[in-house]
DNA sequence: TTACAAGTGCAGTAAATTCTGCACATACAC
DNA sequence: GTGTATGTGCAGAATTTACTGCACTTGTAA
C-alpha cells in the first residue's frame, strides 16, 4: 500500500494530525506553499488510492485519512528495514543504539519508558526530560 | 541526493553487495525479472544522477556505486524518522524497543554489542546468536 | 439581491519513472 | 570466417507525479 510520495504524505501527515479537514484548512497549513488546485491533485490521487475519503459538508468536502498512521509506519519502516538493514528491526536498532550514544542507564530507563507507554504509539512521539 | 526510487534502489542494493557488476549480471539478481533494457535505463537515471560510475572492461561496462550505503540510510532514515517519529531518533528507538518485545538484559547485551562493533556499519547487520 | 470568498470539476502540461524494441558492435568458440 | 551470446546505443511509449488555469457553484454576510 504506502509509502506515499513526498506530496501525498505531506496531505496524510496533516490528515493523521487534524482528523478532518477541508482543501483549504490543508493549503493553509500546508509546509510549503502550495497553489490550492495543486493540493487537490494531491488528494484526487490519494482518493483514487483509497488512502482518503470524503465527505461533504455544505459546499466543501472534508477530507480524512483512511490509511492509519501506524499502518504506514509499520509498511515503511518493513521496507526501509529490508532496503538497509538485511531486513532486520534488530539491526537497525543496534544502529541506533550506536548513534544515540546513550548509557546503559540511559537505554534502561528508556526501555522501562517504552513499556509503561506500550498502548502509546510510536507516532505520538514524546520529549525526553 | 537519495532516496531512490523502487527500481534504484534493487540497482543500488546489487551494487552495493557485490561491488561491480555489469548489466547482465544485474540483470539476473535483479530481484524480479527485468528485460535488460530496462535494467539499463536504472543505470542509465543513476549514471546521470551521479549515484553510480562505469568503467568499460572488453566490450562490457562495469558499473558500481558512487553513493555510499552507509550515506543512503543515514538521508532515508532522517527522511523516515521525521515523517513518522516527529524527527525524533529516540521515538523510533523507544517503539522498536517495544515492539521487538526485548528483555532488559537482552536489551543491555545489544548496547554491549552495540559498543563492540562501533566501527561496523549497521547496513551490514549480523544475527545475534 | 448582490458581492465575494471559498469551494468545485475538469482539462491540460511538464517532468520523471518505468519499460520496450531494435539495429548494431564486439568477444569468443568453432 | 561464421555463429552466437552478450554487449551497446539509441528512440520511443505508457504511466505517474506534480503541477496550472479557468469557468462555474455555493454559502454567507452586507
């Protein structure tokens, strides 16, 4: 399914963070400017894709994500971790651990971390204090 | 630079485990089967991007990688983490630490092997025993 | 009811990606 | 030399992505 190209995950990210939203509320926030008839090539396809639906309210139609956030995640990181890292999540985690620089301390309060918010998706990610 | 688009990418991958190959050879390992004109085309897109380099040994071109792995994941993981995980290393780090469902000694016994091979690339992950 | 901002459908363009076909060249075996 | 397998250089075509422009509609407010 995903991943999205660079246009169409900027739509989705705003989709995963505002729940609905129409054309316009998308331009506005958009992170780059953007010319509203290019957004909504954006979303045709997206709609074509069935990552979007919409429904219509008024005169405008609000757009919301089909697609899960977690979902996308979870398809991207298989493909990133098939493309760099033998396909391997453990891999990529020793990579991170290296770069991270972090503790032994450090990486144990983050694991205790990691399973208090197991409910807490990763996509919702929190400051360290 | 990166990232690669899906075609490139299988390019690339090749490159990057076997060194130098020509087209036939890719053609293949090519993970699908391609017609070698269109596995030329990859090479030809990555030749003009300046990803990969060739070399004419006998009739043949050898063509290898100019852009490292090891600089490839570093721009895709950015990429990854700051679509999915706010920018943040530690977020990415905190849900595969739970969702590889680690012990806390497991976890430790990676950073220790973490630190070990600190000069290894992650791109070439080793199993854990 | 008129004006206007904000919305809609739709047609079309440009570039990149993906992929095809074909004529021709070159190394090598016989 | 003559095949033959394997290469090369094109010159496209189909599809997708990334846009643009424009005429038209609709809700709201003066």
């Amino acid at each position: 399914m995903p991943p999205f190209t660079a246009g169409e995950l900027n739509v989705m990210r705003l989709l995963w963070e505002h729940g609905e939203l129409k054309p316009g509320e998308l331009q506005t926030r958009f992170p780059e400017q953007i010319k509203n008839s290019a957004l909504r090539s954006y979303l045709t396809i997206l709609l074509e894709k069935g990552h979007v639906s919409r429904r219509k309210a008024g005169k405008a139609y609000f757009y919301k994500a089909v697609t899960r956030r977690e979902s996308a995640f979870r398809t991207t990181l298989r493909e990133f971790v098939n493309a760099y890292c033998g396909g391997s999540n453990q891999a990529l985690l020793l990579n991170l651990i290296s770069s991270e620089k972090l503790s032994e301390r450090e990486l144990v309060a983050l694991k205790r971390l990691a399973d208090e918010s197991e409910a807490t998706p990763s996509t919702q990610p929190r400051k360290r204090k």
